[in-house]
C-alpha cells in the first residue's frame, strides 16, 4: 500500500486484487486520509484498508448480484 502526499495531504492508494476487478470496477483505490502528518497517515492507512474489507471477505452480508459474486471469488480462492 502506497501513503503519499497530494495537495497538501495524505492519500492512500492500493490495487485491486484480480479476483475482485469483476464487482470491483476500478484497478486502484484512492482514499483521503484527511492529514498532514505522515505518521498519521500511515496509522490511518491500515484501518482505511480494513474498513473496505469486502474486497477480502466479500460484498458485505453478500446481498445482490454483486454480494454473491464476491462470496463466489472468496469462497473459491478458500476453497
């Protein structure tokens, strides 16, 4: 994962797995990390990552179209 500053302020930036670009549109996530403080930025990174967790576990709850083509990727690369 990539911390950088931009205009000011922190960002992060990560590609997205393979197995996620069928429900994932974009190839890169951006995130604003919302400070100035390089130490910051990168304690806030980890947990930015965390929260969009569904590119790791699934869509969340696994609802819709979407949801069970992520709970699909998930479970065949666990199984």
């Amino acid at each position: 994962m990539s911390v950088f500053k931009r205009g000011g302020k922190y960002q992060m930036r990560r590609r997205v797995p393979r197995r996620y670009r069928g429900i994932e549109p974009r190839d890169i996530i951006w995130i604003s990390l919302h400070t100035d403080s390089e130490s910051i930025a990168r304690s806030k990174a980890d947990l930015a990552w965390a929260q969009l967790g569904f590119l790791e576990r699934g869509w969340p709850k696994g609802r819709g179209r979407q949801g069970r083509a992520a709970s699909a990727a998930y479970s065949q690369e666990e199984g």
